[in-house]
C-alpha cells in the first residue's frame, strides 16, 4: 500500500541527499555513479515504503504455485511511520480463508535492530510473541518476505546506475545493488528499475551468485490516491520455483483513522473498529 | 540356402583379398560412426517417460515442489557433530554446494537451512536450526540439545545420538549426479578432524553405476578378448586362426554398435553389454577350426580341407546362429525399449558372425600358409583319446546318467521355487566400495537413504485441517515405524504437533493434534508465516486437499516398499481413513519398486517367447519333434541348474542376472546343435551307433570342449570386476559355457542311447 513521499515533507531529505552526494562527487569523482545511485535509491526507498505518514489498505492476495492451483488470503494491513528511513508499525487483520479470520499480527519495524512480531491466535485466544530474527523468511506464505514488504535500507547495498531503460510504459533508471555483507540478503545481486517520475520500484531483479534470476518483481498498476504515486497492483515471481504472489491493494488512504494504540501487542485481540465493519 | 552357401565360401575361397577388402571397408565405415556415439547412463530409462508410474511420481513431485534426486552428503563424527569446528564446517559446505552447477540451491537442506520451531522464554522462534556457529562447548552443547529436542530433526538432520547430521542436496533433473558427488569431494576439508564425510543417495549410487558400468566393459571386454586369443594361440599355436577369430568377434561389434550409433539411438548400459555377448557368440567359429585341423590333417589339401570343413560344419553353424539370433530378437518383444534395442543389436551382430563364417573365416583359412596349419591325426585321437573313453562311459551307463540327470532336475526345481525376486541397486556396489560403505554409515545412524513417499488423497478442500484425518494419517506414520526398515516418516502432521507443543510452552500433554479443525488451519498458516514456504510445500498442497507423508527407509531393496505398501493396506483395511481419503505410494523408492518389477517381468516373458522360438527352430530345422526337443534339452537343463543354485544359495534374482538369462538363449544350444547335426550325419555315412557317437564325442566334443574352455577362460577374468553385475556376467558366462558343453557332450549320447528306436527310425535313409 503505503507510497511515494510527498513533495512536501520530503524536500528537506532530498536536499540532505543532494548535499552529501554533491560532497561526495566533489571529493572523489570515481564515487560518482555510486553515490548518485544511493541517492535514487533512498528516494525510491521513501517513496515506496515511507508514503505519507501512514495509511491503511485492503489487500487480495493470491498465492498462485504455477501449475493453475491457487490460495487467497484477504487481510487489512495499516502502517504508522515512527521516523523516515526509521522505525514502522505495521498491523496486519486476516478476514479469509474463513478459518484464520481474526488471526492478526502486529511488526514493530526497527531500522537498527531485529523486529518486533506479535501474533494473536483466535483458535487458542492467545497473543504469542515471534521471535524474528530472520526478515527474509516468507510473509504470510506468500513470495514476498518481510523484508520485501517493509523494506532493506538501501546503505545495505552498494549502488550503481547502469542506464536508462523504461518499464510498465515509463521512463526509469536501472540501478545494480550489490550487498555490502552478503550474508544479510539472499541476493548476490538486484537490479531496480526506479520510475524516473514518482520513483517507485517499478521491478526488481534478483540474481544468486550462479547468476541466475531468482525472483521478479513488477508494479503493474500505480494510481494517485491523496496525491500521492501507490502501487496498488503487484506480482514477486520466484522463477526457480514458479511460484508467483499477487497483491492487489483497494480502500487505500494516507489518512487513517488510527492511533498509536491500535499498533500495542497487548490490544492485538482487539482489531480497529476501522477493520471490522 | 544351401547353394547360397556353397557360392559364397567358393567365392571367398577364390577371391580371398576380395573378401578381406570389403569386410575392412564396411567395417571402417561402420567405424566411423563411433564419434557421434551418445551414452545414457541411467538405467532408469528403461521406462520410457510415458509409463504411468514416471508420470505419477512426476505429478506427485510437482504438486509438492519436490526434487526426484537428492544426494545425502553424511557428516559423522564420533565425539558428536556438535562442535566448534563441525559446526563451522557445516555452514561453510552448505554455501559452496549451494553454488555448485546443477544443485537446487534454495532446497538444500542442513542444519544451517532447516527451520526449527522452538519456544524461546515464551516465544515462538522460527529460525535456522544453525544460524549462528557458538565459538564454545557450551554454545554447542544448548543447540545440541535444542535439536535432539525436536522430533522432526531425528533420524533426518542430525541422528539420535547426535553424532551424525546429513546435508540433503536435490540436484536438477538431468544432472548427473556423479559428477555433482565429484564436485562435492572436492569441497570436502583435506584435514578431516575426526569428521567423517560419505556421499549417498539414489543420483550418485545410479550414475556412479552408470559410469562405471561404461568403464569397466571398456577394461573388461579387452582383457577377456585379450585371454581368449592367448588360449587360442596356445591351442593352435597359430597368429592367423587367432586373428581370423577375434577378427569375426572384432567386426561384428563394430558393424552392430556402429549401425546403432549411425542410427542416433543413444547407447544405454544394456546395449553397452552387446560388444561382450557377441564376443561370446564368435567363439562358434572354433568348429570351423577345429574340423579344419583334422580335415587338414587327413587330406593335405588345403582348398579340399576348406570345402569339406564347410559342408560339415556350415549347417550346424547356419543353425545354431540363427537359433542365437531368434533368441536374441525375441527381447524384442519386451515392452522396454533398451531391451528391445539391445536385442536387436546382438540379434544383427549374431547375423554378421554368421555371414563372416562363410565369408571371411575360409577367405583367410585359403590364406594360411600350409606349414604353418596345426594338424591333429585323427587315428590316435578318435580311439584312444580321453573323449573317446569318456564317449564309450557315456554309452554304457546312459541308465545311470539319465538317473542322476532326474535328480539334478529335481533339485534345480526345487531351487527355482525358493527364488527371491528382489533388486537393489547399492547391491550392485562390493560390499567395500564408496558408495556402500557410505550407504551402511548412514543408514546406520539416520533414517534412511532411500526415499518414498504416501500420498494422502481426500476428496474436499481443506480436508488436511480436519483433526480426525491427520489423527488417521498420524496412526499410518506410527504403524509404518513398527517396520525396523522404515527409519523415520514424517508429515504434515508433525508440524502440526510441533506447533501445538511449542505454543503450549513446550507443555508434553499439548505434544498431540488439537481438537478443533480452526486451530490446525491457523497453527499451519502460522507456520507458514514463519517457515520458508517449502517446508508445508513439501507436506500438503495449496488446497490442502492432498498430503505427503515421506518415508526414510533403510535399506533399497524393492521388498522395503513392497512391505511399506502391504503394512499401509492391512492398517487402512482395519483403519479407514475418515471421509474416503485414499493413500498412494510414490517416491523413488516406489519407483524403483515398480521399475525392477517391469523390467524384471519384462524381461522373463521375452526371454520365455525367445526360448519357445528356439524350440519351434530346432523341431523346424529337424523336422523331427523328438531331435528338436532333444537338442533343446542342454538348453532347458542349463537354464534350470543356474537358476535353481539361485534359489538355493539365496541370491537375489535381480535386474542383472535377469539379463544374463538371455545369454544363454545365445549360447547353451549351440553345442548340442553341433553336436547332434555332427552325429546324425557321421550316422548316416556309418550307421554303428556306437562308434558314431564316440566319434561325436571325440572330435566334434572336442571342439566343443575347447569352445567352451576359450570362452569361460575369457570371462572368468570377469570376477575380478569392481560392480557385482559383473562378477554376475563372469560367473554366469563360465557356468553356461561348461554346463551346457558337458550336458552336451555327456547327457546327449547317452539320450540318443536311450531312445535310440524312437530317435533312429528311418535315420539312415534320411
């Protein structure tokens, strides 16, 4: 759901980018492409994972193994920022398959240690803390990892813009990240094609180390909602298992009626009014 | 027919340069196929891919995103693996086999991949069971006993006593799993440090098999050629004979492999084994020798010996290589195409030995240099010799030896009923080979390295959420565990277990499947929340419609899962799973189950359909029902005493020996066919049935005898082989070569003896 930074509460950001990377192109002019590139990615990182201050959305997901089978989860998922490029909540409500609904789990995002995830078990009435020490491990069963979900800081990787290219029909920059520690990604490498617009990661690439593509993934539908670029059609393909996820985000709002509370373990039992009408 | 025969070994007498020419011309065309020769070396191909159990076993694969072949590299270590160094190692091989070429690098399974379900001061952890390698004993000794707490670890990832683990490693469909084993050797610590490694698994035992296979017959096939020739020089003292012989043998090959290379068809290890039989069916043309040397030595002329050695000797030959390749064609029959292939092959090679008998045998017979001819006087020989006595004994006690042979029969029968059909490929390793030893070793302490699976059918959606049907498919698991063969099974079931312990803090009464449909379908998606996806994968599918329960086995004997698949019946026919739900067996287990079940039937029924061609042959070619019979009895005995001291000293009949069987369609008629053509026509020119049949016995026994001796001579250096199918060929190639040369020669006269008013009547005037 939850996208693209607006112009207004971003600008400070971006200039602080614009300043370290004119510093850094100045010092050392063979840092050029790299810090140029970390920049873009930063941008993209805010504008993807950072939109607004928060929302909410609807999210249809379907789990798809390839051969014509398919799952379907249906779940609420809402997003409160704590810090740009810092801290999230992110609270999640499943409504289907009819035998998880009420299921919910709650993450606590740490920009600089391991996250937070609180899941509450209606069958047992219980709230049982995850511990989650791995963000690469599946979200919800699905392709996406929670990582692809509430995102890798970009000072992770190593950047570097290798062209021009276009994608979903717009005009992008492709950037090859390269982790600095291999042991935090599953990736050797990734390549992003970054809107040249609204900056979102219009598709990703991941390669292992044999140089073979792992997964995809593709925006496939952005619509302006309050303004702001959102990616409200989405597919991650595993191309070694011929898995695919599609999630599909409706009922999107930057505005959403939730307090900080509404993000609290202890009160996971008890969803959001704004979730259950 | 006849006078076909006749022009063609005029005209190879005349035109001997002529013959030879040809002969090495087609053979250098032939010859020049080889380079383009394709090897398949899985003898899984003998199924085609159309065959319901491949298809099945591939959709059951799919449907659970699971891999036909995985190596299993064992890590034992006897002071336990839970060690610094270990440990490290561990992790460390994980990553390098993981970017090994062809190896499904996200399905490798070890302790450093595999998640593990714990409960942590009250949470619930999902994370690799090592993650972290601790620097001290202590670190270790808390993940050692983490692990060993998990029942799903045990006898899978790490044993019992903790002091093996295995890394699993499916390889991509078509790789070749010896050469991925190699590369993994190669990753493997020159400084083992108390560590074992071993490398098992259904890949690496099948293609270091195949490849071997290929090897050992490019080694063996030479050093028995190379022994026969040496027997043949010792026995004629003669380059020319020696090269005339295995010339025949030599050219055969090259026109029937070079023909099926020229044809495209990718040389499989049954069509491999061809150069050997044919080299066996050559050795016929030692009668043409053999008559030659006497002939020679009566008359001095050499064009004249040529002639009459021919006429003697040409119909017995003509006879008995068509028998061989009627035998051989049957295989055609079979419904698995390298058997057909391979007896075709051997069926046209059989047909060029046959046409070089009349062809290039006298072309390089008239070439012969006279002083250096071996001559054999026939006078001492034909009376007085050993085989001359042992004829006359023959004679004389022919009550006793039919008596005997009765008995021997008898015994041979009983033999056959106690046979076990039964294969397992490890087998075909020696007992202190690698890929044994590695086998023993982990099987010794994990649970298993064979591979089969049971697939759990209902007819709803959601059906694997209903407590009553996992509590159904958990009473399976714990029935199929009474088998000491089944080492480990596990399911979707067990996960569901495991949840409900750890999300109870770890409390024992909550080590069971809960009550309620909803808290299984949550307890599942919570896992799946957690776990990477592959791990439900690999249990139930999407719909959870279907579920897999794997099956460890310890042994790769098609018995295991023949007893899996009949203790699964019985316990199902007492305990009905609820709602229809229906158990079929899958994996490679089962597959090589069925696969050794095809081929081996396969097999017998063509070879049955090619012993009954040999018999409609004789009686055709006779013209006599009983001279038919009679001929085909050496055969029948043979055939009866290999298989009954099968039966009787408890030797599996498995996929190789069933093979073998063919070889002595090819090989145990040709002496009585010999034999009996050779007595019915010296009969004829003196009708003395007494000195008729020593005569048989002495000179055309002797040919015989030596036919046999060259032959079991050249491939009883098979024994020293390194796979056990060829220590099989070795001892089966002698056993067939002596049997059948002596019943021949021993059980004949005294038959003929016998039922000499039946047999003779009208004989002479035939």
């Amino acid at each position: 759901m939850l996208r693209e930074l607006s112009p207004f509460n971003r600008r400070p950001c971006v200039l602080v980018w614009s300043i370290v990377a004119a510093v850094m192109i100045l010092r050392c002019p063979t840092a050029l492409s790299q810090t140029a590139a970390l920049g873009l990615m930063n941008q993209s990182h805010l504008a993807y994972y950072y939109a607004g201050d928060g929302g909410h959305a609807r999210v249809n997901m379907i789990l798809s193994d390839g051969r014509g089978r398919t799952q379907t989860r249906e779940f609420w998922i809402a997003r409160r920022d704590i810090a740009d490029m810092g801290d999230q909540n992110y609270y999640t409500y499943f409504l289907k398959p009819a035998d998880v609904a009420r299921t919910a789990l709650v993450i606590h995002k740490k920009a600089q240690a391991n996250d937070d995830r609180w899941l509450y078990v209606p069958a047992l009435d219980l709230v049982k803390r995850i511990a989650a020490d791995d963000r690469r491990a599946s979200f919800v069963g699905s392709d996406f990892t929670y990582e692809d979900i509430s995102g890798r800081l970009p000072s992770l990787d190593k950047h570097e813009a290798i062209g021009p290219d276009s994608a979903l029909g717009r005009a992008a920059t492709k950037v090859k990240s390269t982790p600095v520690n291999p042991k935090t990604a599953d990736y050797a490498w990734r390549v992003t094609w970054v809107d040249v617009d609204s900056k979102l990661p219009l598709r990703e690439e991941y390669y292992d180390a044999r140089g073979t593509l792992q997964r995809r993934f593709e925006i496939t539908k952005i619509e302006t909602i309050e303004g702001i670029p959102t990616a409200t059609e989405r597919t991650m393909t595993n191309l070694q298992s011929g898995h695919s996820t599609t999630i599909r985000f409706t009922d999107v709002t930057y505005k959403p009626d939730l307090k900080a509370e509404d993000f609290n373990e202890r009160l996971l039992k008890n969803p959001p009014a704004a979730f259950t009408r | 027919m006849r006078r076909a025969r006749q022009r063609l070994i005029t005209f190879s007498v005349d035109h001997p340069a002529w013959v030879i020419g040809v002969a090495t011309l087609i053979s250098l065309a032939f010859a020049f196929q080889f380079p383009q020769i394709v090897i398949d070396t899985d003898p899984k191909h003998m199924l085609p891919v159309t065959s319901p159990v491949r298809q099945y076993n591939d959709q059951v694969e799919r449907d659970f995103g699971l891999h036909a072949d995985v190596i299993v590299l064992g890590i034992v270590n006897p002071h336990g693996i839970a060690n610094p160094t270990t440990l490290a190692r561990i992790v460390d091989l994980t990553g390098r086999i993981q970017h090994l070429p062809g190896v499904i690098a996200r399905d490798v399974t070890s302790l450093s991949t595999i998640d593990d379900i714990t409960s942590v001061d009250g949470d619930l952890a999902v994370h690799a069971a090592l993650a972290d390698v601790p620097n001290d004993e202590w670190g270790c000794r808390v993940l050692r006993e983490e692990w060993l707490s998990n029942p799903l670890f045990i006898g899978r990832i790490i044993s019992g006593d903790g002091v093996a683990t295995a890394i699993y490693i499916p390889i991509e469909p078509g790789a070749n799993g010896r050469q991925i084993a190699d590369g993994i050797r190669q990753l493997l610590p020159s400084d083992r440090a108390g560590d074992q490694f071993h490398l098992a698994g259904d890949p690496v035992a099948r293609d270091t098999f195949g490849t071997e296979m290929f090897q050992q017959m490019g080694l063996f096939s030479p050093i028995a050629g190379l022994v026969i020739c040496l027997m043949l020089w010792f026995l004629f003292r003669n380059v020319a004979l020696v090269i005339a012989n295995m010339a025949v043998a030599m050219i055969s090959i090259v026109w029937s492999m070079g023909l099926l290379i020229g044809l495209g068809i990718p040389v499989h290890i049954m069509a491999s084994m061809s150069p050997v039989f044919l080299m066996a069916i050559a050795t016929d043309s030692v009668h043409i020798f053999n008559e030659f040397a006497f002939r020679f030595g009566e008359t001095g002329n050499q064009r004249q010996a040529i002639f009459d050695t021919m006429s003697a000797v040409s119909r017995p030959i003509a006879v008995s290589d068509l028998a061989t390749a009627v035998g051989f064609a049957s295989l055609a029959t079979a419904p698995i195409i390298p058997v057909k292939i391979f007896g075709l092959v051997v069926a046209f090679g059989t047909l060029v030995i046959l046409l070089l008998s009349f062809t290039l045998v006298p072309a390089i017979l008239i070439l012969l240099r006279p002083e250096h001819i071996p001559v054999i006087r026939q006078t001492r020989e034909e009376t007085r010799s050993l085989l001359a006595r042992l004829g006359g004994v023959c004679i004389r006690r022919a009550r006793t030896i039919a008596i005997v042979g009765g008995v021997v029969l008898a015994v041979a029968a009983f033999g056959i009923t106690r046979i076990r059909v039964n294969n397992n490929m490890i087998h075909w390793f020696k007992p202190g080979s690698a890929v044994r030893t590695a086998d023993r070793v982990m099987n010794e302490h994990l649970g298993g390295t064979s591979t089969g699976y049971l697939v759990v059918g209902a007819s709803a959606d959601d059906a694997m959420k209903d407590p009553v049907l996992l509590r159904g498919i958990e009473g399976l698991q714990r029935e199929l565990e009474h088998d000491p063969r089944v080492g480990k099974t596990f399911s979707v079931v067990d996960y569901v277990r495991r949840i409900n312990y750890v999300l109870h803090g770890d409390d024992p009464a909550f080590d069971r499947i809960p009550d309620s449909a909803d808290a299984v379908g949550q307890y599942l998606f919570l896992f799946s929340m957690s776990a990477k996806p592959s791990d439900l994968e690999n249990v139930v599918d999407y719909p959870y419609r279907t579920a897999n329960i794997f099956l460890q086995l310890k042994s790769w004997d098609a018995d295991v899962m023949r007893a899996v698949i009949a203790r699964t019946n019985a316990y199902l026919s007492t305990h009905p799973l609820p709602n229809g739900a229906v158990v079929r067996p899958a994996g490679i287990a089962h597959f090589n189950m069925i696969w050794s079940d095809e081929v081996l039937w396969g097999m017998l029924e063509s070879f049955l359909a090619g012993l009954v061609l040999v018999l409609i042959l004789l009686v055709a070619e006779t013209r006599s029902f009983l001279w038919g019979t009679l001929i085909f009895l050496p055969l029948l005995f043979t055939i009866a005493l290999l298989y009954g001291v099968v039966g009787l000293i408890g030797k599996d009949f498995d996929m190789p020996v069933a093979v073998l069987s063919t070889l002595s369609l090819g090989l145990a008629t040709d002496f009585a066919i010999h034999f009996v053509a050779r007595f019915r026509a010296r009969y004829r020119e003196d009708p003395d049935l007494g000195r008729a049949l020593v005569w048989t016995v002495a000179r055309p026994g002797r040919g015989i005898f030596l036919n046999a001796l060259l032959f079991a001579a050249g491939f009883a250096v098979m024994v020293f082989a390194d796979l056990t199918p060829y220590i099989t060929v070795g001892v089966f190639m002698v056993a067939i070569m002596l049997l059948s040369a002596l019943l021949s020669v021993v059980f004949l006269p005294g038959l003929i003896h016998l039922f000499r008013r039946t047999l003779l009547k009208g004989e002479v005037n035939a």
